[in-house]
C-alpha cells in the first residue's frame, strides 16, 4: 500500500470502512505531511491541528460503537481556501485587512462538509480576496508550485491546489470567478471544477464578483472531484441564486458511456499565444477522444479576443462595489492614522488592502463612474451577452468543448507581477465559462519537458457537471498521466 | 482615452483611497495601459445586443421569491466579536458631529 497521503479519497473512504486504518491515522498522515513540506510549499495560512485530531478522535469512537452515520466523507480530511468562512477559524482572505477576523458563522459548504463527516485540516492560501492568477498577491507570501519550487502554484486557488498536489490534503475547495480553481489546477497538475453558477452556494463566500463567483472542488482525480462535489452542490435558501433544480448523482453518472459524445473544439482556443507545448499535449489528447468513440467537431467562439477586457471590466466593477464593505467598522483592520470618520476610512482601507485589490478597486469605480459607465460597464456586459451566445451556438452542435486551461506553464515567481496586463491575459481560457456562466473542468493532459504540468479544459451547458465529469473521468482513465517526482 | 494624476486621484477618492506619489506614478501607468487595452470593445459591434444583467439568463435562471418571514439573526454580541471598536450595543466610529 502506498503511503495514507498518496491515496485518493475514495481510497481513505474503503480504509475507514473496511477499519483498515482509523481517522486519526489517516489525519495524523496528512498532518504530518503538511509538518514535512509546508515550510517549501506554503500552501496553508492557518492549519487547524489540534481541532482536526479532536474531530478525528471522536470520529473513530462513534465509528467503533456504531452510532456514526455512514457520511459521504466520514473521516476525510480537507483543506479550504482562506476566503471561505468557518466558524470559529481565523479567515484571512490573504488579506491584512482580514489578518484577525474570526466568522461567527460557517459557510453553507463547510456546513455541507461538515454533515458529511469531513474534518477540517487548515486554510489555504490565495491572491488576496480571490485577485489574481498567481498566489503572489496573498499579503503573507507566496506559494510555490510543487513540481517547481521557483515557479508559481497559478492562482488564486494556489493554496488549494498545491496542497491537493503534494499530499497535504486529498482535497480541497477554491473558489473560481475567472478561472481560479481551474488554472491553479492545470499548474499543480490537480484536478479542478468550476460548477455552474448557482450550482453551488456562495453564501459565505467572501464575495470578489458575484455574478462570475463560484465555489468548486479540487482533487487529485476526476472521481474525487465529482464526490467532493457530490457533497457540496444544491440549493441554499441562505442563497437567493443558488439553483433549485435537483442535485445529479455525479458518482453513478461517471462510468456511463462516453461514445457518440459530440466534441467542440473552439478555433480561437489554438491561436498565437498558445505555448507550443501545451498545443502538442492536447492535441494528442484531444485525439484520445476520438479513440474513445467522441466525435470531434471544429467551433468558432467569434468572442474569445474581447473576453479579457469584458472581465476586467465586469469583475473590478463588482468589486468595487463588493469591498466597500471594509471600512474599519464592523470588522478587520481600523487604521490609527485617522482624525475623522473620512480619514478613518481611507487609511485604514490604504493599509489593509494590497497593490492588486486596490488597483481592481480603481478599475472598477473608474468603469462604474459617471461619464465612463455606458462606455465600459454596459458595452462589456452587452460583449458578455454576445459571448453567451457563442456558447449557446456551439452548444446547439456539440456536448460539450475542449480546449486548453491556461496559455502558458506555470511561470518563475516574479516574472509576471510588475505587469498586471500580462498576468490578466493568463485567464484567456478560463474567464468566458464565468461571464456565460457554464461549468469547466481541468484536468491534467501531460507533462512539459521540463516537468511541468499541462492542463486540458473542459466545458459543458448549464448544469451539465454529471456529463462533463463523465467525460472528464474516461480521458483521465484513457490518457493516465503519468505524473513525474515532486519537488518536495 | 488617456488618464491622468489628477483624474486618477479624484476616483481614489470616490474608492476612499489614497495613495503617496511614487504609488499614484505606477498607477496611472498600469491603468493607462489596461484602459488602452480595453479600447477594443469600442470595436465590438452590440447594437440592438441587450446587456446581460444576470450572471446565468432564461430558464437556468436562479433566484427565486421567498416568503417575507421573520427569521433569527446574530446575537448583537456576536455580531460585535469582530468590531474594531464597540460600545454597549453598538459599532464605535470617529466623532461625526462637530
């Protein structure tokens, strides 16, 4: 048996079923995991030690005389990103303007978890309040890629991610309003999923832009991904745009058969800024589809190029709006340097919030102020109408589509961070599944020369995840990746 | 549309920014640049293209009416663990009264 952290969820389920290992085993594994590699990865801001034995302890006695419920995760321990609130567990959001906050409440995904049995092993880190596709922006520090010290874990889900890759949990979730579970994901070579907007509920989720937010899974595998999601998807009513459509049972929908599934495959999604690599690596990929009975179907998404723009208008816009919340009042950091309430506002807002988030901020009020509104605001949400079109045309030929993650490979800590243009183009792929609304899944598609990951999307309608995870589940079984050594 | 200190300032005023002047100098270029960027909408033709006011339209759209019905919310005690400053029952702010 390979080592406890090395096993897949499903794998830690059979262990505690078949009483092959106990609870605290299998969170002592993790833990200790986390205590061997964290000081290089830096995955975790907080990690809940103490509490997840205590949880573990009482697990394993209400396993041993039977009064445990038989919970879709009973035992397994995770690790959440740090903008997801949790009773009681410091939530940082990486930012210092939430350094000490402490939720009185728990989100409906930790709520979710934990009537599932899981146990909660630590916070990870992000780009601070969700803003970037590095992890560089976290005001506390950088995570590193696992297979690649001196390379980013992408962002902002790197935390999550990183950890899922290196062992230190089996799974995590993130949250993903431009692409941020799912090129996190592709960096790690970990699998991630981007639900359906609604599918999941954001209550309680530290809100960045609430029309693209959304909470999602990440795991070493399709399979896990899909029982991570299992366990966190369906209606809220602490969540007004939460879906109240029934939740799939993704874990029985994932062997269906995948022959005769029509493929899209976007022209845009091949063009110049794709690295050559990952073009080579999914294009043999996409190949396995055709091996698997798909047929492939070449698409246009006459939108792609203005995608970026859309975004970084739409999602500061909401942010602006969303974080003029933190004001030193009801929560978080209250500057000192103040002499009136005015003063008070500004300085403790310029010291508790980051280059990154201030700069979104600008955007936004500047997209959303008087004079410059139809200009930007309302041209890029009629654009985001136009690229939900396209969506909505490939859909009438095709189930689902197939394209890269990311448009390069994990990049060199720094090389990015004093262009901010340069790392928003990074989210080319991922942003037009949040403006549309759809759901995207990543999945590890190969290995680069050099040993980096390389991650192939997939996208499906509207609440579609029972088929995208169905597909995305035969081509990992088809392509099985074979992953090289890990830096740690 | 170029963009400049002094325009740049007033929108950190209405964001309740500020910024010292080396900081307000890398700003003003990084936002030149991503509003130069942005300019390419202005090549997209949206006549007649309604704008999207939802984050998902039509059938799949979410959020539902629900009663208007009194429901249980934070103890005011709770809901002041994380104030920076509180007294008795309330948030505490700076004087705004002269």
């Amino acid at each position: 048996m390979s080592e406890i952290h090395h096993l897949s969820i499903k794998q830690l389920r059979d262990l505690i079923q078949r009483r092959d290992a106990s609870v605290t085993e299998i969170t002592e594994s993790f833990l200790n995991r986390i205590r061997q590699c964290d000081d290089k990865i830096k995955a975790f801001l907080t990690v809940q030690e103490e509490p997840a034995l205590a949880q573990a302890a009482q697990l394993d006695r209400q396993l041993a005389s039977g009064e445990s419920k038989n919970g879709l995760l009973t035992g397994i321990p995770l690790a959440i990103k740090d903008n997801i609130v949790t009773q009681g567990v410091r939530t940082t959001c990486a930012s210092r303007i939430l350094e000490d906050y402490i939720p009185p409440y728990d989100a409906t995904v930790m709520s979710r978890l934990k009537e599932s049995g899981a146990i909660l092993l630590g916070k990870t880190n992000c780009d601070e309040f969700a803003m970037g596709s590095s992890t560089e922006n976290s005001a506390f520090f950088p995570t590193r890629n696992p297979w690649d010290l001196e390379r980013v874990p992408g962002g902002s889900s790197g935390g999550s991610a990183a950890a899922v890759a290196v062992g230190e949990a089996p799974g995590a979730l993130g949250s993903d309003t431009g692409g941020s579970i799912r090129q996190p994901a592709a960096f790690c070579g970990t699998v991630g999923l981007k639900p359906t907007y609604g599918r999941v509920s954001r209550y309680g989720l530290v809100a960045f832009a609430s029309s693209l937010d959304q909470i999602g899974p990440v795991g070493n595998s399709v399979s896990d991904v899909a029982l991570l999601l299992q366990a966190i998807a369906g209606s809220d009513p602490q969540d007004s745009t939460s879906a109240a459509r029934p939740v799939e049972d993704y874990l029985s929908e994932i062997d269906q058969e995948v022959k005769g599934l029509k493929i899209g495959v976007p022209k845009e999604w091949f063009g110049s800024g794709l690295d050559g690599q990952i073009e080579q690596s999914l294009r043999a990929a996409i190949k396995k589809l055709e091996g698997l009975g798909c047929s492939l179907l070449e698409v246009s998404m006459p939108q792609t190029e203005y995608a970026i723009s859309t975004y970084y208008v739409i999602a500061p816009a909401e942010a602006s709006s969303n974080l003029a919340r933190y004001d030193g009042v009801r929560y978080g950091h209250r500057s000192a340097d103040q002499t009136d309430l005015d003063s008070m506002f500004k300085s403790t807002r310029s010291e508790g919030f980051g280059e990154e988030v201030k700069r979104r901020i600008m955007i936004g009020t500047y997209v959303l102020s008087a004079g410059y509104y139809d200009a930007y605001f309302i041209k890029a949400s009629k654009v985001r109408t136009l690229l939900r079109n396209d969506y909505h045309e490939a859909f009438k030929k095709v189930d689902l589509l197939v394209g890269p993650t990311t448009p390069s490979l994990p990049f060199k800590i720094g090389e990015k961070k004093t262009d901010p243009l340069e790392m928003y183009l990074m989210d080319i792929y991922t942003v037009t599944a949040n403006l549309a609304g759809i759901p995207g899944l990543s999945l590890p598609c190969g290995f680069s020369q050099e040993g980096l990951p390389i991650g192939l999307q997939l996208q499906a309608p509207y609440f579609q995840e029972a088929r995208l995870l169905n597909l995305g589940h035969a081509l990992e079984q088809e392509l099985n990746v074979q992953k090289p050594k890990l830096a740690v | 549309m170029p963009i400049d200190t002094r325009e740049v300032e007033k929108i950190a005023e209405l964001a309740h920014l500020k910024f010292d002047p080396q900081e307000l100098e890398r700003f003003v270029g990084h936002f030149q640049q991503i509003l130069e960027y942005f300019t390419q909408l202005e090549t997209v033709s949206t006549d007649n293209v309604q704008y999207a006011h939802q984050a998902v339209e039509g059938k799949n759209r979410a959020t539902p009416m629900r009663e208007d019905e009194v429901r249980s919310s934070l103890p005011v005690a709770t809901a002041l663990d994380n104030a920076p400053e509180s007294s008795e029952d309330h948030f505490q702010v700076p004087p705004v009264i002269e």
